[in-house]
C-alpha cells in the first residue's frame, strides 16, 4: 500500500495520484484514489464518485485496458475495510497462522 511521506521516492500517494492521471497512456478517471498496486501497472482504487452513506467501493483498475465506460471497471469490494478483511487478512491466512508459521 502507498503512503503520504514524499521520502517514499515515488510510491507517495500524491506522485501516484499525479502520475495515473495525468502521464499514463490510459490515464485514471479522477474520482480513483489509487491506494494499493498488484505489481504488474494495475491498481486497487477508492471510488470516490460511488459514495453511499460516507463509504467508497474499492476497484480494480487495469492500466493497459481501455474503458469504454467507468461501468466497465470491476469493484472488487464494497468498501476499504472488506478490501483490507479480504485481501490483508483472509489472503494472508490462506498461507500463514496467525502467529506467522507457514500453513
């Protein structure tokens, strides 16, 4: 996951924020706050446009793919917490006790 410190030398959230939208072939819409990357170009996103209730749902977006509508892009969660449950917890677990021991 990205952080706020500019001594993060590029993986700040403010130089990724400016970097996917504005120099990137398929530049993100701006309502993504991309927070999280999969290591191949790709994003996990805050939704900022989808807000129900003060939550965003969490997306995936593909960064060599051309949307032809924000509709298009998946959401993987419906919100942070159930990305962070999901991804960081349930993930992890799937290879690691709780107490760090390999499975």
């Amino acid at each position: 996951m990205y952080g706020l410190d500019k001594a993060l030398r590029g993986s700040s959230l403010g130089e990724l924020y400016v970097y996917e939208h504005l120099t990137v072939e398929h530049k993100m819409p701006k309502e993504f706050l991309p927070f999280s990357p999969d290591g191949r170009g790709n994003h996990y996103c805050i939704n900022l446009a989808n807000r129900q209730d003060g939550i965003c749902p969490v997306v995936f977006w593909q960064s060599n793919f051309d949307y032809a509508t924000l509709s298009e892009v998946e959401e993987c969660n419906e919100s942070f917490i159930s990305w962070c449950n999901e991804v960081l917890i349930e993930w992890t677990l799937e290879d690691t006790n709780y107490d760090g021991s390999d499975r």
